[in-house]
C-alpha cells in the first residue's frame, strides 16, 4: 500500500478554508508541534482541534443569536434586583431560564405590573439566559411587530411571515397594552398568538390586566379567546411594585437632602470653631 502523499502547510490551509473550519485552521500548527513533542496519538490531536471547533463554533451561533434578538445587553439576570419584587421568586425565574420542558410544550409567560416595575428587565433577562442555552429569542414591542404583520397581510405574505417567525423558539412581546384597536388592526396579533399556541412560546409584558385588554383587539370574543390560549399553559407573574424610575429619582433625592444636611452641619461647625477660636 504506497503511503499518503505529503500535504504542505499552504493546501492544509486551503483545504480547512475550504471545509470551513477556521478555528482548526487557526490552531492546528500549535496543536500539531504541541502533539510531536508530547507523542500524541493522532485521535487525541484530531479530537482536541474538533472540540475548539465546535466551542468556537457554538460560540458565534450564540453571538449571531443575541445580535437577532434585539434584546437590550444591559437586561440580564444579573442585573435584575429581586429584592426589588419581593412577590418574584428567583428559584422560578432561574429554572424559566434553562428553558427545556416549557419551550418544548410551547408554553408561555406573562408578566403584569404598571409601568417601570422591571417588566420589560425580567422579560430580556429571561430571553438572554435562553439564548445562552442554546436557544432562539426575538424581542419586540408589540405593536412593532402588529405593524410588521399588518403590512404583511396587505401584501397577501401574512401566511409566509407567521411562518418566518416560528423559528424563534420565543417571542417576547414587550407593552402589549399600547398596542391599540384604534391604531392598527390588531386581530393579526390574535393569529400569531393563535398560530404559536402549543407549538412555539410567547413572553408577554402588559401594564394591564386582563380586564384591560378589550382595547387592543377588534371585538370581546377574540379578546377571551387571545386569553384563553395564552393562559392555557403559562406562568403568571405579577410586578406591583412601585415603578424603579421613581424609586431611583426618590433615592437620588434622598440622598442630595443627607448630603445637604451634611454640608449644613459641616459649615455650622466650622463657623462655631471660627468663633471659638475668636
């Protein structure tokens, strides 16, 4: 049996551009000196450039994955304050995060509280520990993406853009309640929330309750059924805490009164220590 052609460092090169490996053909001379000079076997040489490979392969689909996601970098878990939303429990959320089972029913979550609770904050916080998981997120607000699929029934690809979407293993809807009935025609909201149910899974923020949500769609039977699908399977989350930007204001002004304070008595001190010493 005549033995293997020699392969010279440029075609190896060539040929890994070829096969699209980058990361092998980034490492692979170091990998391969490292490997004479230890007497590897040759499975633990291939086997060691395969798994850079796939981890730096894993790697950029994850990046590429937070890029579509659209998901504010700056809202993860954590930053998240649970001590803020003492009615959250964090045992909950971080087991939401690893996704598995309810991704996999297509179940949903829906967060509720008036605005500046930290809705949107959990909502993305959740969406970025998925996507490290290894799964599919897409953020939005929702009337954004009703515009998006109105125009997209307009143009008869309402079908085709549903269907665009199911490769999100979640949607996160961020302040449906200011998707309006009088702005856009919303019943195309009610055909994603119907085309995902039990397939695909929908996180919803709302500033409302569901008693509210008759403003968003054209009539009262789709509003029940939009319900009914969403709370089929889903976990319910309710933020009645008081909004973190008025906190935030509230304790920065809290804190410019004890500094004032304290420059007050500082000031009363230098000036008894003035006269005194007069």
């Amino acid at each position: 049996m005549n033995a293997p052609l020699p392969i010279d460092a440029a075609r190896l090169t060539l040929m890994l551009n070829e096969l699209r490996l980058p990361t092998i053909g980034r490492l692979w001379p170091e990998f391969a000196q490292r490997a004479d000079k230890e007497s590897w076997q040759a499975t633990r040489l291939l086997g060691a450039l395969l798994e850079h490979e796939l981890a730096e392969r894993a790697k950029r689909r994850i990046e590429r994955h937070r890029t579509e996601s659209r998901l504010d970098p700056t809202k993860t878990l954590a930053a998240f304050d649970f001590s803020a939303v003492p009615m959250v429990s964090k045992a909950h959320v971080m087991a939401l995060a690893s996704g598995d089972s309810w991704l996999e029913k297509g179940a949903n979550v829906l967060i509720f509280g008036p605005p500046g609770g930290g809705k949107s904050h959990l909502g993305s916080a959740i969406g970025h520990a998925l996507i490290d998981a290894g799964y599919r997120v897409l953020f939005t607000r929702t009337s954004e993406i009703v515009q998006k699929l109105q125009a997209a029934r307009q143009s008869l690809q309402l079908p085709a853009a549903l269907a665009k979407l199911d490769r999100f293993d979640l949607i996160i809807l961020d302040d449906l309640s200011y998707a309006r009935k009088d702005q856009a025609e919303t019943s195309v909201l009610f055909e994603l929330i119907a085309e995902r149910y039990e397939r695909r899974s929908l996180l919803i923020t709302a500033n409302q309750p569901f008693s509210g949500w008759d403003n968003v769609f054209p009539d009262p039977g789709m509003t029940i059924a939009a319900i009914d699908r969403l709370v089929h399977h889903s976990t319910i989350f309710e933020m009645n805490v008081e909004s973190y930007r008025r906190r935030t204001a509230s304790d920065k002004q809290s804190a410019r009164r004890r500094q004032s304070s304290s420059d007050n008595d500082n000031h009363r001190d230098i000036d008894n220590g003035a006269t005194t010493m007069t």
